[in-house]
C-alpha cells in the first residue's frame, strides 16, 4: 500500500537519510525507531513533503507521490501528527478539528460568502463529524477551549483528533508518547490500537518508548546515523546486534 | 450569566448564540437607522465616516487580524477605489456597475501585490506593500490625462435610480452596506474558506498538513481585503468631493493599520469600535487643544503624537484591543463578584516544532 523505495536526504555534508527502503502494508502499525538523530522525523518530514527528496521514490496507493505538494498530501490519504505539536493555537479545540475538515469541502469562495443552504448543510455535517472524533478520544470537556490554555497530554490528543478528521489511510505518528506520562501513555495506546483495528487506518509511526512499539507494532524499521540496519518484528529488532550497538555504543 | 443549551448543531452555525443576543443586535440597528432624526448634521458626517471606515477596516482586518499578514500599503486600495469610482460615474456608468469594477480593480491589484507577499512576511512585507502605496500615488500624479493630477478630480454627487442623495439618505446607504459587508465577511469566517485564513494565521505547517493550499488562500485574502477596501474608497470619494493623490497617503495607511489594532485584531467587532475611535479621536484633541495651556495646545504635532502615544499604551496594556477590553468588561459583569484575573492570561506555550522549518 505505501512503499518508500532507495530514500536519501542529505543537509549540506551531512546523509539525515541514507539509502532507506521500507513498505507498509494496509491495516498494519508500522514503527520507525532509532537513536537521536537517526533520521527518524527527516523520513516522515520526506512523506508528509516539507523536505524535497533527493533520492529515490515515495508510493502511495499505487501513485508516485514523490514530487506532490505538501498541501496535496492530505487529500491523497496521509495525514500526520507532530513531535513538538503544531495547532492553530488561538482557536478552539472545536475550530481546529473543523479547520481539518477542508479537504472534504463542496463548496466553493462564492458560496461560503452568501451562506447558501447547502453551505449550512455542510458545516452541519462537518460539526456532526467532528463530535464523532470528540467522542472517539474523549474530548468533551475541552470542545470550547482555546490550544494555548490546555496542557500538554491534551493538546496531543487534540493533533490526533485533527489528523483523524481529515479521514486518513495513512496515519503518521511523530513520537506520539513524548512529552507523556506513563499512565498518558497506556491510554494512547489503546487509542492508537482502537484507531488501528476500528477505523481501519493504517499507521507509520516513529517511536522511541519500546514498550509502545512492542505492544503496538507488526513490524519495526530500526535507523542509525540515516541508515537501515534491522526490519522485522519489534522482538526481533530488539535484540539485535546492530540495534544494541547503536543505542549502547561498542 | 446566560447559558445557552445547545440541542442541534445548527445552534453551532448560526450566526447569533440565541434570541437574547439577535434582540440586542436588533435593537442596536433600530438606534442606529434612528440616530439622524435626533442629531445634527455634523455628527451624522461623522457617523457615515465611522460606518466607511470599518468597511475599509473589514477588509484590512481579513488581512490582518485573520489571515496575519501586514500591509502598510492599504491607502493605495481606498484612492485606486475612489478614483475608479469616480473616472467611470465621469464617463456616466451607473454606480451599481461603477462599483464593482472598482472593486474587482482593486482585488486584481490584490492579487498582484499577493505575489511579493507569498515569499515575504511582517517586516518585509510591510514595506513591499509601502512601496506599492507610494508607486500607486505617483501613478495617480502624473497620469493627470485620466485622474486630473495634482489639480484634483471631482467627484459626481451620489445618485441612485437618478435621484441625488442628500447626507441622512447616503447615511442610510452606508449603513446598508456597512450590514451587507459585516455579514459576508461573518458568513466567509464560519465557512471553510474563512477557515484556512485562521489556519494559516496560526501555523502555516498545519495548514499544508491538512490540506491548505498556502499560495491559494494568501492570494485570496489579499484580493477580498482589497476588495473591500476600494469599496470603502469608492463611497468615501463622495464624501470628499474632490480628488487628490495625496488624499490617501502614508498617515491613511497606518491610520488603518492603527484602527485594526486598536479595536482588536480578529474581532469584526473590534473593526467597528477601532472605526468610533479612530473617527472621534481628531475632534476629541480639537476638544483638548482648548483645554490645554497655550504652550501644549497649539503644537502642532498633537495629533499624531497622541495617535503614536495611544498605539504604544494599547500595545503595552491591552494588545487585544478595545473589543479585547469590552470582552473582560462583559465576563466581569457575568461573572461578578467571581471574575479572576488569570482567566485571560496566557499559559506559556510549549516549544513549537522547529524541526520542519
């Protein structure tokens, strides 16, 4: 379903991507894992197209996505979350999962400025939606409150609620437990299993808790330094060699 | 405090929150249509001025306020607006088509000036756009064939369905469209188009990641912002009579620029008090001048010192404006004696992702 294929990225002197392979097959929980620096973010920054590739191809769903624009992206089927988190900060919880509902539109400039009926009948729809997703990550109490006033594990959630809207295939996670408790933690796995199984929405993420990738994923890429050193099941990455050498050194 | 229960979502997308809240919308239009049988003619000029001031406003505020991005060249788009205005009544359109050509003249020029404005943000851009400004004025000075130069152009007399306007009738026409501007720009806002405005205001990384097309919707802002404005600048030409380049310069830029600010960006309210404010503040430093000893009162830089001196205390103490304040007054009110000073502090924000930038 979603294939990277001999990805490179380089920064000046410096290969954040090196040479990378891997694919993701539908209704799977895939994890990228790796030390600081690995790489990690770079490859999902490279499919979501704020970085240009320098080498190498991105397959979607049958389709060379290696050249679209980053806007283009989400209306493909991917969306994504951020590592430090990105929300329109001075609306709502509400208005940013509203915001996300763009994509879905009928409606065009013109329309919007009259409020024609079928403008109301879409806000209508696009609110019922958004209260699923509400509902689905248990948001109720924050629906009116404005980003910069809640913490950290929530506005997480929010991000999460916002990528759902846009009615994704692909989901990438950027280091969904980071900034998390442990107890924050365990709810956002359930979460991203109910995701995974209810929704059926297939899931790239890169991770750095081993519990989470163990408990999660099918299969594990392991980076180091921008390079592939093991694929495989999360136990079979875990013990390996290569993988033990790049997080404890020789 | 009111609390309203909300039992359809259509409650989400109307426009006002219950009836309690379309009564005081109503009863605020009734004293409005009705302020001219009670006061005088000066203060009903005045009142026409506010009301095509915060046309003007409504558009810089889309920019602005909404979308976040800066233009110190909005003068530009009043004087192209008026003098479109009034070339095209000069050749006998009529001002239903006269107006619009204005308008569309000026998102055209929306449009291009949105160009600089897709690689360029706050300091940069302002000056772009004050460039645009001055590079419009001289247009404006030296193509005198067309506009009349430095002689001045005069403006027709507002007319419609061939009868003259007298100023309580072109009052009520500025209240009309006053209405019909504050309603569409309310409609666009809860629309998903008004929508990617505030997405790209808050974080264009977001925006791209759910989908928004950042070329598409600055050009769209600029060119509605325009819009509007040179609507305000084709009914202000009538009330100025006469014509010049200098008309709308540099100061009117700012002048804006001060009105959004001061009344509070991303309000629409915030456009309306800026416009009060920004109208009455001349006349209430006329006021002072008499009051002032001699020494203080006839310098002549008052004005603008006391515009630069209110700016500066508003950026200080209350950067969200007079509809920001009239916020804090209501909760007050609601809330009494309840009220806490924290609720509108902001929480410190958490390192936003650099990593993509």
């Amino acid at each position: 379903m979603f294939e990277v294929s001999e990805l490179s990225k380089h920064f000046g002197g410096v290969a954040a991507v090196d040479n990378v392979s891997f694919s993701v097959d539908k209704g799977e929980i895939f994890s990228i894992m790796g030390p600081n620096g690995a790489g990690k973010t770079t490859v999902l920054n490279l499919i979501s197209r704020f970085y240009d590739v320098d080498v190498g191809t991105i397959r979607f769903a049958g389709q060379d996505i290696t050249r679209v624009s980053p806007h283009e992206i989400a209306s493909i089927g991917i969306a994504r979350t951020f590592q430090n988190i990105e929300l329109f900060e001075r609306e709502t919880v509400l208005q940013n999962l509203l915001i996300a509902h763009y994509i879905h539109r009928q409606t065009n400039v013109l329309s919007d400025f009259l409020f024609l009926p079928h403008v109301r009948r879409q806000e209508v729809k696009f609110r019922k939606e958004a209260e699923d997703i509400i509902d689905l990550l248990h948001l109720q109490r924050y629906r009116e409150q404005r980003i910069h006033a809640l913490p950290f594990g929530v506005r997480k959630l929010v991000e999460l609620a916002r990528a759902l809207c846009l009615k994704p295939k692909l989901l990438l996670l950027d280091e969904p437990s980071s900034g998390l408790n442990p107890e924050e933690t365990e709810d956002l796995s359930f979460w991203i299993e109910d995701i995974n199984k209810d929704l059926g929405i297939t899931i790239l993420m890169v991770e750095h808790d081993m519990n989470l990738i163990g408990h999660l994923s099918n299969r594990v890429l392991a980076l180091s330094s921008g390079r592939s050193i093991a694929l495989g099941t999360p136990i079979e990455v875990k013990d390996h060699p290569d993988v033990i050498r790049a997080y404890l050194g020789t | 405090m009111r609390f309203v229960l909300k039992t359809d979502y259509h409650h989400d997308v109307d426009i006002f929150r219950d009836r309690v809240q379309l009564g005081w919308y109503a009863a605020l239009i009734i004293f409005v249509l009705s302020l001219p049988i009670f006061w005088g003619t000066y203060l009903e000029s005045q009142l026409t001025l506010v009301f095509l001031w915060s046309i003007a406003g409504a558009g810089l505020m889309i920019l602005v306020g909404y979308t976040g991005l800066i233009s110190l060249g909005h003068a530009a788009f009043l004087s192209v607006g008026a003098y479109t205005h009034a070339i095209f009544l000069d050749l006998g359109v009529p001002p239903f088509t006269s107006i619009p050509l204005a308008m569309l003249l000026c998102s055209a020029l929306g449009v291009i000036v949105s160009i600089a404005a897709l690689r360029m943000t706050g300091i940069y851009l302002a000056i772009a756009t004050l460039a645009f400004a001055m590079i419009v004025e001289k247009i404006l000075k030296n193509w005198s064939s067309v506009t009349g130069g430095n002689t001045g152009f005069k403006v027709a007399s507002p007319e419609l369905f061939g009868w003259e306007l007298n100023s309580t009738l072109y009052y009520y026409v500025c209240l009309l469209v006053l209405m019909v501007v504050m309603l569409c720009v309310t409609n666009l806002l809860r629309a998903p188009t008004g929508r990617t405005f505030l997405a790209v205001r808050d974080s264009e990384i977001s925006a791209q990641a759910t989908g928004i097309n950042l070329i598409k919707t600055k050009t769209l802002a600029f060119a509605v912002s325009a819009a509007l404005t040179g609507l305000a600048g084709a009914l202000l030409a009538h009330q100025m009579h006469y014509l010049f380049p200098d008309s709308f310069n540099l100061f009117t830029s700012i002048k804006l620029l001060m009105l959004v600010i001061i009344g509070g960006l991303g309000s629409m309210w915030g456009v309306i008090f800026g416009a009060i404010f920004m109208t009455l503040l001349p006349d209430l430093i006329a006021t002072l001048r008499e009051w002032l000893p001699d020494f203080i009162g006839n310098l002549p830089g008052l004005e603008p010192f006391t515009f630069g001196l209110i700016l500066i205390l508003f950026l200080i103490f209350e950067p969200q404006g007079i509809s920001g304040r009239w916020q804090k007054i209501r909760l007050f009110i609601g809330q009494f004696p309840l009220y806490r000073k924290r609720t509108f502090r902001r929480q410190k924000s958490f390192l936003r992702t650099e990593r993509v930038h």
